[in-house]
C-alpha cells in the first residue's frame, strides 16, 4: 500500500502577551516575559514536527522508490471499514472446515477467521487462518497480479488473534501436507485480505500455550509455559477460542441436542419451572436464601418438586434443560454452585426399573449419537485432554447397592458402610471392579439406602434400610442419582417430618398428590463447562 504525501506542518501562532496574561496570574518577569517565553516553546515543539515529518516523508519517498512508485495492488489489501449495518454485498463466506481435497481443489473462497499465526520473510508470507476449530495455512508470493511486497509486508505485520477476510483459490501443498493445520491437504493462495478488526499487539497469553496437551507438561525436560486457571479464567473470552474449548461446548451442545432427541422419541414434554422458589426442594442446608420483596426465598436445587407435579397433572412424561442452583461450599470438581440441570420425571405403572428402562435408551442414544456425529470434536478434546473411548453395554448394566458394598468388601476396602453413602474413592475403586469384572465404564448402581436419599424417595418394601433409587455412573462417576416418588401424601408428610423439613414451606407440593396421584419417578444431571 502506498504511503500518503508528507504533510505540510506549520508552526502554530503563539498566544497574544493578553491572551496569555489573562489566562493566568503574571509569572515573575511580568506579561511580557512570560508570553516571550511560551511562543518560543511552541516555536521549538513546531520546528520538532516539522523535523519528524520530514524524516517520515523521506521514509515513505525511500519505500515507494524500490517499489518502483506507488502500490499498483494496494486495493487488495488493507483495513476494511467499520462494519455498521450500511449494505449487503451479496458475498458468499466459506468454512475453513469445509476446505478438503480433492473436490474443493482450484475453487476460489471467501473466508472470515482469525489471524492465528503469521511469518513473513522477504517476497513470501505464510498465514494461519483459524476458525472455530479448524485452521488452514494462506500463502502470499509476490507475483505482481495479485501479492505486492506491500502486501507481504502488511501481512507479516498482523496482530495474532486479528479478524480478517482472506479470499484465494484453494490448492493441494507443494509439500504434500501442512501438518501444522487441521486441513493438510489443501493450502490457499491469496489474492486478496481485508483486516476487519485488529487485536492488540500483547495478547494475555498464547492461544497455542493454552491449547498444549496436557501429557505436554509431564515431560521432565518441559519448558512450555502453562496457562493457570486464574489467567483462564480472567481472560475467558480468549482461553475458549481454544480448539477444545470450541469442541467441548458443541459436545455440551450435542448432549442437550441427543437428551430432547432420545426423550421426545420416547413420548416426553419438555417442562420450564420457576427458578424462584419458596423453600428448599433437596433438604438440607445447600440452598441460596434471597428477599423476595419482604417474604423469604431461595433459588431453585432442582426442579424436581414442579416436575413431579407436573406428572401429576397429567402430563405423565416430562423433561427440562435448565439452571440449577446449590450453596455447596466446597472446592471438589463435583460441586457446584450453579450448573445446567438434565431432568426428567415420569409415571410409571408397576415399577420404577421401567424409568431405567427409558434411561437406558436415552444414554445409548446419546453414547451413539456422539460417536457416530460428533466424532471430529471428540477427536479434537482426546488431543488435548487425552482419554480411553468409553465402554458401555446392551443393555446397560444393573448392580444392586448391597452387591456393590460385597465387590468392595471381598477386594479388602475399609471403612465401607452397607447402610451409608459411598464416599467419593469408594465409587472410583467400584468403577474400577465393575470395568475389570463386567468390562464397562457405564453402569447403573440400584437399591440405595433409605437414610443417604431425600424424603420423597419411596422406600424398598421389602427391607425399609433401602430405597427404590438409583445412581448412574461413568468411570467410577456418579453423574445421575433418581429414584421413585414417594406418591401417597400421608407418608411424604411423614417422611418430610423425619428428614427436618419445616412442612409448611411445602404443603403446595404435598397438596398435589391428595387429588389421585400416579405411581412415577425420574432423576437429575448436570454440568458446567465455563
């Protein structure tokens, strides 16, 4: 791009002996002194303006003299305008997902992305465009057609993480492969690139720092730098342009996409209930009490009170997307104080194993459908965050709590009690047994104790010590825990009452089975991935 003509600097004018007195009390040496004094300070700053302009113009007058003259393709580079809403072009932007060999081979694109990585060196540039997750290497040669020197040396001087419109004509690498980018059977030739938002020069941190293998890290001679979760976390809006950052959020998206497919099929309405609640909904002290215009309130630890009436009102089958809230102070990766919830309740006729029935379609729908859909972006978190390809069976296992408590007992662990919680390392030696005996990282663990599960869980009638409730598990992870309902209001009182509820605070939800209520059970998940 050409330079523009040296400006012609004037000196300013010096202020008037009046102007100057009257603007401030007269200095030592009087009026006169003083406004002798101001116009040659503004005499001199004039004549160093003028001495840099100069030197800018002989600069430019040197740069343009072994171009040969002005830059004859300086159109085909530069900042774009400010995008503002002014007009639509009609142009047509291509994904750099979408560049593979051989069928996209001498097609001419449009692409918008990010200036990931850029070096540039004498006539020649080489640019890595990155778009979400995928990335594509650009090269600028100077030909006199469409790439100028002017051009490599604006391009070799873009800011990483800068947006930029590149167009060119897709072609297979003279190297045979670009292994540094994820389309590495094609390459673009540029013949055009417009900036149209430049980063500053000094990012946070590098994007290929935070984006590193975690094995990267084990390695005794490691000297890359690793990204701390604090730095992550205040610069949020960068760490997630990290390709698996962008793959986890689909896979989050995938999961809540296969969740509505698998229970729709299966004859459910999905349900949106109030997040502002008057009492707790899970017993227990984890609960964020709020004023609610004078009167006492908490956000919601589940939906699972409006679910339930909502079975109750003759929708039968309901499921809900949504946030969950839970005042749990405590620093493990299972807690959390706000997360998105995966509910669903459901009536059932003779048995609650019928809800495991439909829990075991949903999560085979799901494993498939994320292996056989989305398996580019599982492939691009297993490259940063290696893992094993998850196990699971058809149909999926069933285990009986007490069955669980033996494998634990017979493999010599301590401190396992048959009527208590399993503790957080008894559930990953579990998984581990299960995995060794029955080769399956996803299991479903039944028949909990009474005294670990909330109050509206029915007890087992056949031994009161149990419940008809369930966890579900990956890997030695509880990610479901549900149950049956407890149905009949005289006993859910009861049980309220037992569990220290102030049964006051939920007399609605007890009222709402006095009308006939239908036997039903469900469970809950969730996660967060900011």
């Amino acid at each position: 791009m050409s330079e523009p003509a040296p400006a012609q600097v004037e000196a300013p004018v010096p202020q008037d002996s009046a102007t100057s007195v009257a603007a401030e009390p007269a200095a030592e040496g009087g009026a006169e002194g003083q406004s002798k004094k101001g116009a040659k300070k503004a005499a001199k700053e004039a004549e160093k303006a003028a001495l840099k302009a100069k030197k800018a113009a002989e600069v430019a007058a040197r740069e343009l003299a072994q171009q040969g003259g002005p830059d004859h393709l300086a159109h085909k580079y530069g900042d774009a305008p400010l995008i503002q809403s002014q007009a639509r072009s009609g142009k047509v932007w291509t994904h750099v997902k979408k560049l593979d060999a051989p069928s996209s081979q001498y097609q001419t694109v449009l692409l918008r992305g990010r200036v990931h990585n850029v070096r540039g060196k004498g006539k020649s540039a080489f640019l890595v465009l990155r778009q979400q997750t995928a990335t594509v290497q650009v090269t600028f040669f100077v030909d006199d057609v469409n790439v100028s020197k002017g051009m490599v040396k604006w391009v070799s001087n873009l800011t990483k993480e800068s947006v930029v419109d590149i167009q060119g004509v897709i072609m297979a690498p003279e190297s045979g492969k670009v292994e540094s980018c994820t389309q590495q059977d094609v390459e673009l030739v540029a013949q055009s690139i417009y900036c149209v938002s430049r980063s500053v020069p000094r990012l946070p941190f590098e994007i290929d720092d935070a984006s590193r293998p975690e094995t990267d890290f084990d390695k005794e001679d490691c000297t890359y730098v690793r990204v701390g979760q604090d730095t992550r976390l205040n610069h949020r809006v960068i760490d997630l342009r990290t390709p698996a950052n962008q793959a986890i959020f689909r896979v989050q998206s995938a999961v809540c996409e296969l969740f509505r497919d698998a229970l729709r099929a299966q004859d459910f309405i999905e349900i949106h209930t109030p997040k502002l609640i008057g009492g707790a909904s899970e017993g227990g002290a984890s609960v964020f009490k709020l004023d609610y215009m004078g009167q006492s309130a908490c956000l919601a630890q589940s939906p699972q009170l409006y679910k339930q009436m909502a079975v109750e009102s003759d929708l039968e089958r309901v499921f809900e997307i949504g946030p969950v809230f839970r005042a749990e102070n405590s620093n493990t990766h299972r807690h959390l104080c706000e997360f998105t919830g995966l509910d669903m309740e459901m009536a059932i006729k003779e048995h609650y194993f019928e809800v495991l029935d439909v829990l075991d379609n949903l999560f085979l729908h799901m494993f498939d459908g994320l292996n056989e859909r989305f398996a580019h972006e599982l492939k691009v978190v297993s490259q940063q965050f290696p893992y094993e390809p998850l196990k699971y069976l058809r149909p999926s296992l069933r285990l009986e709590f007490p069955e669980g408590i033996r494998m634990l007992q017979e493999h010599g662990v301590e401190g396992v009690d048959p009527l208590g919680d399993l503790s957080t390392e008894h559930e990953r030696i579990l998984g581990a047994l299960v995995k060794e005996k029955y080769d399956t990282d996803f299991y479903m663990l039944t028949k909990y104790p009474a005294a670990v599960r909330p109050f509206y869980t029915m007890p087992d009638p056949a031994d009161a010590d149990y419940s008809n409730s369930y966890d579900i598990f990956i890997r030695g992870e509880e990610i479901i825990s549900g149950a049956q309902r407890i149905h009949d209001p005289t006993l859910l009182r009861t049980r309220a009452e037992e569990c220290g509820i102030e049964v006051d605070t939920i007399q609605s939800y007890i009222d709402a089975f006095k009308y006939g209520a239908l036997p039903h059970g469900g469970c809950g998940s969730g996660w967060n991935a900011w």
